[in-house]
C-alpha cells in the first residue's frame, strides 16, 4: 500500500458506517493518522478498533456536527491529539423525509438543512482556523449527484447538497492562495445504511438509474476521496467529482 499520507492527520466526520468508515479505513492504510467522529460512539469505537488493529493510529470524539461548538471542539480534539489537521472529509449525513415539497415538516426541514448543510460550514469554518495557521490542507466535503439534480420527495436532501457544492467552491476560491485545496465528491447512490428505509423495489429502481447496472460502494467512493487528500491532488480545487455509474452523463 501506498504510504502517500504518512504522518499527516485526517479528520472524518460521519465516520462510523457507510462512505465515512470507507473513508477513514483507507486514511489509515496509507498512513495517516485518523480521527473518527460519529454520534454512534459504539460503531465509531468499532472503526477505531479495526484501524488501529491494522496499525494505525486513530482516535474517537463523539461529535453532533449540528452543533458549531462540538465541530469546534472536535477540531480542537484532533489537533491536540495528533499535534496537526492536515486533511478533513466532512461527510456527516442523513437522508430526511421521503416526502414531496408541500408536505415536508418544517422541522424535518430544519433538520435535514443543519446536519447535511449547515454541519459542513461548522466543520470548515474550525478547520480552515487551523489550516490556515498551518499554511496547508485538503478538506473534501461529501455531496451527491442531488447536488447536480433534482428528484421527487428529497427537497431538504437536495437543496442542502446544492449547498455543499456552493460551499465548496467558495471556500475553494477564497483559500487557494494560502495552500488550501477545497473540493466536493458527488456520490450516485451507494449501498450505505442511508439507503436503509427504501424498500427492495426501490432498489431495485435506483440500480436501474445508473448506467453501469449497479448501486456504487464505499470503497469506490473512498480511493477518490485518498486521492484528493494527497499531493498528487495538488493542483485540484474547486472541483465536483461525481462517482455515480454514469447517473450525470444521461
């Protein structure tokens, strides 16, 4: 395995199942130094403990990412931990209501807006604090090919992962400068826990929207985020990278 990320720190939000647990195992084999945060300190813990079987070094702080003072401290954490935060991934996320526009809960909306949106800007707001100090950093934000598009019953979903990309490429532009590197990864539609509450017709319909003829993995999405953490990356920011089987291209 390539040991490109030795010695540096990564931090990884959502991180004890699905896209997030892909990621901060993949850190942690090319050498990285990982902190894991969850609200799930069981799963999170899990994660850790096949992190640091496999050698490496890695940390759990239980964080709600809707909240700016644990994405505060939780920065804070990881910088006291491992003496650096070199790398972020703010992947932290839920799926919200399955319910058309005029129909969706003012606080399912409230809910869905601050965990998928407003989490990544508490997240980037303490990260760039230190990275700036640093003079260097990657943070990949996770986003989704509902971030490109729309679709039915998802409003709150889509409209925060809109956001992201936004985000991303604001930040990007307003950091470059300073050694920064800002992008976001679109993910099609993954076999996660999120996809947990669709039925197996459901499924079966997603798998029928990606060309390639098949729901995507953690581990696909994951070799993405490794690279543009990496210096090999180091000419890329601002950038929306979709890993979806072809979803965009129809």
């Amino acid at each position: 395995m390539d040991k490109d990320l030795q010695g540096k720190t990564a931090l990884v939000t959502g991180a004890s199942s699905g896209i997030g647990r892909a990621v901060a195992l993949l850190y942690g084999q090319h050498g990285a130094n990982v902190m894991v945060s969850d609200i799930d300190e069981t799963q999170g813990r899990q994660v850790v403990a096949e992190l640091q079987a496999a050698g490496a070094n890695a940390r759990f702080y239980k964080a709600d990412v809707g909240d700016p003072a644990q994405c505060r401290q939780l920065v804070q954490e990881t910088v006291e931990a491992f003496g650096t935060l070199d790398i972020a991934c703010n992947n932290a996320g839920i799926t919200g209501e399955l319910t058309r526009t005029a129909d969706y809960s003012l606080e399912g909306w409230q809910q869905i807006i601050n965990v998928n949106l407003n989490s990544v800007f508490f997240c980037l707001k303490y990260e760039l604090e230190v990275m700036l100090q640093q003079g260097h950093g990657a943070i990949i934000n996770m986003a989704s090919i509902l971030g490109q598009v729309g679709t039915p019953t998802l409003a709150g979903y889509v409209a925060a992962k809109h956001g992201v990309i936004g985000l991303t490429q604001t930040a990007a532009l307003e950091y470059a400068a300073q050694g920064i590197r800002i992008n976001a990864v679109g993910p099609g539609y993954i076999d996660t826990p999120l996809l947990k509450e669709f039925s197996a017709e459901t499924k079966r319909g997603l798998v029928a929207l990606h060309p390639i003829g098949r729901l995507g993995r953690s581990e696909e999405v994951a070799e993405l985020v490794i690279w543009l953490s990496s210096d090999k990356a180091s000419f890329v920011t601002g950038a929306y990278y979709p890993v979806d089987g072809g979803y965009l291209a129809k």
